[in-house]
C-alpha cells in the first residue's frame, strides 16, 4: 500500500510538473507573439509619423517658395510704378518752366540764390538720410543677431534639461533593475532545491528577458538618431535661409548704392553743360533747374516716405513670421517631449506588469512544490 501511494504520488507530481511545464512553454509563447504585434504596430505608427513630417516639411518649403516669388513679383511692380511717377513729374516740371519762363526773367538772380541753397540743403538732407538708413540697418542687424542669441541660448537650455531628465530616469531604471536582480538572487537561493524542470523554466524567463531589454536598447538607439538625424537637418535649412535673405539684402544695398552714384554723377555732368551755356541762356536755364530741383525734391521726399513705410511694413510681418515660426517649433518640440514620455510611461508599465506576473507564476510555483513536499512527507 505505501509502495502505490508513493507510485501514485510521484506520477501525480510528474504530471503536475509537466502541466506546469507545458502552462510556461504556452504562456512565453504567447508573451512572444504579443510582443511581436506591439513592436510590428509601433513601427508602422513610427512610418506614419516619418510620412506625415517629410509631407509638412515640403508643403513648408513650397509655401515659402511662393511667398518669395510673390514678394520678388511685388517689388518689381512698385520699383516700375516709382520709375514711371518720376518721369511724368519730370515731364510735367519741364512744361511748367516753359510756360513760366517769361514771367520769371525778373527773378533769376534770386532763384539762382536760393538753387545754391536748396542744393546746399539738399546735399545735407542726402548725407543725414544716408546716416540714418545706415544706422537703420545696424539697429536691425543687432537685433536680428540678439534673437538668433537667444533662441540658441534656449534651445540649449532645452537640450540640457531634457538631457539632465533621461540621465535622472536612467538612475532610477538602474536602481529598480539592481533591486529586483537583488529579489531574484534570494529568491533564486530559497528555491536551490526545486526541481530540474523549474530551473530550466527561470533560465528561460532570464533569457526571454534578456532578449526584449536588447530589443528595447536597439530601438531607443534608434529613435534617439532619427532624432539627431531630424535636428541637423532642420539647423542646416535654416542656416540655408539666413544666407539667402543677408546675400539678397547685400545685392539690394550694392544695386541701390551703384544708383545713387549714376544719379550723383548725372547731376554733377548736368551742372557742369549748365556752367557752360551762354549767359544769354543763364536766365532760362536757371529757371528750369529751379522747377526741376523743387519737383525732383518732392518726388524723393515722396519716394522717401513711401520707402520707409514699405520697410517699416516689411520688417512687421518679418518679426511676425519669425514669431509664427518659433511658436509652431516650440509646439512641435512640446508634442514630440509628450509623446516620448507616454512611450516610456507604456514601456516602464509593461515591464512592471511583466515583472509582477513572472513573480506570481514564480511565487505559485514554489507554494504548489511545497505543498508537494509536504504531502510526501506526511504520506511517508
């Protein structure tokens, strides 16, 4: 009788054992399917995300194209409408000297006066309107440069944050892991007297676990340079852009520098055919000069006005745009931090919930042995 009940005993716990065995073979295949499906939906989520950015990145880049030629297209029309308002004032001051020449002969002497004044005071308008426009460009230099400092300045701040945050959480994930390596050796101590399909069973889970921490190492060193990758890229188109916009501004100060000195010198050849002419002429051609020099005056201070207006518009909606774009790259960069962390919140909760049910089964199988043992002993 005591020779069957150990028999029935033993082939009772050699069945235990194998369902057991055959319930953990069924349970890390499962966990291996699983995480198959959750790795293959996390990147084809990664792809859609890769799509999506290159896609606004281009509608980017053609927006901003039009914007250019559109603002090319602008300015050629009002430069063509400001040459043709200057030749009909032209034309309209040269038909008034002619009718007014007759009426004026009685003046010449003080109009030619009061030209060498104007002119003297046209000269000194010129040279504090060329200081100013100069001093202008500086100020805008200086705070353009002040801005890029700054966004720098902040963007390193960001960096050094979010690079002090992954430091502080990989402390921790050591710790944790240093602590349940901790748990696993005395507990792997306490059962030393387990059985041999027990121990193959924990070797197993050790290097199942193994596997998805390399798994889960290769896909952060991944991410983390698909990242770098996205950063050097976005630094060099804009690095792109500033070398455009200082090479289109440098061509506009040369073209408008190149016109200011034609203009000086027709003036000056001007003055001198003038000097020449007969004195019989004196009279006329200083009367002409006299209604040239007042129209033209008007038409520059007119000019003036309107190209002060255009910069003062234009350099609105430039710190507008900039505004626009800091604050969408601000929201890309929050949305990105966001979704990061509810990736790592995921992955640090799937690990604790992996963690807990290794411990149950490992905490079950060790009650069931005992159990086992006891039964034995209270048979024999």
């Amino acid at each position: 009788k005591k020779e069957a009940e150990e028999k029935a005993a033993a082939e009772k716990a050699a069945a235990e054992a194998k369902a057991k065995k055959e319930a953990e073979e069924k349970a890390k295949r499962e966990a291996e399917e699983k995480a198959a499906a959750e790795a293959k939906a996390k990147k084809e989520a990664e792809e859609k995300a890769a799509a999506e950015l290159k896609a606004k990145q281009e509608a980017e880049e053609k927006a901003r194209k039009e914007a250019e030629e559109v603002r090319l297209k602008k300015e050629a029309e009002e430069k063509a409408a400001r040459e043709a308002a200057e030749l009909k004032a032209k034309k309209e001051a040269e038909e008034k000297a002619a009718a007014e020449k007759a009426a004026a002969e009685a003046k010449a002497k003080k109009e030619a006066e009061e030209k060498a004044a104007a002119e003297k005071a046209k000269k000194e308008a010129e040279e504090k309107a060329a200081a100013e426009a100069k001093a202008k460009q500086e100020a805008e230099a200086k705070a353009k440069k002040e801005a890029e400092e700054k966004a720098a300045a902040e963007k390193a701040a960001a960096e050094a944050k979010a690079k002090k945050e992954a430091e502080e959480k990989a402390a921790a994930e050591a710790k944790a892991k240093k602590e349940a390596e901790e748990k696993a050796r005395k507990e792997a101590e306490e059962a030393r007297l387990k059985k041999e399909a027990e121990e193959k069973a924990a070797r197993e889970a050790a290097e199942l676990k193994a596997k998805q921490e390399a798994e889960a190492k290769a896909k952060k060193e991944a991410e983390e340079k698909a990242a770098a990758e996205l950063k050097a890229k976005q630094e060099a188109e804009e690095k792109a852009k500033r070398e455009a916009e200082e090479k289109a501004r440098k061509e506009a100060e040369e073209k408008a520098a190149a016109e200011a000195k034609a203009k000086k010198e027709a003036e000056e050849k001007a003055a001198a055919e003038a000097k020449a002419k007969k004195e019989a002429e004196e009279k006329a051609a200083a009367e002409k000069a006299a209604a040239e020099a007042k129209a033209k005056k008007e038409a520059e201070e007119k000019a003036k006005r309107e190209a002060e207006e255009k910069a003062a518009a234009e350099a609105k909606a430039k710190k507008e745009a900039e505004e626009k774009a800091a604050a969408e790259l601000k929201a890309k960069q929050e949305a990105e931090e966001k979704a990061r962390k509810e990736a790592e919140e995921v992955r640090l909760k799937k690990e604790a919930e992996e963690k807990a049910a290794r411990e149950a089964a490992e905490l079950k199988a060790k009650k069931e042995a005992e159990e086992l043992k006891k039964k034995l002993l209270q048979r024999k």
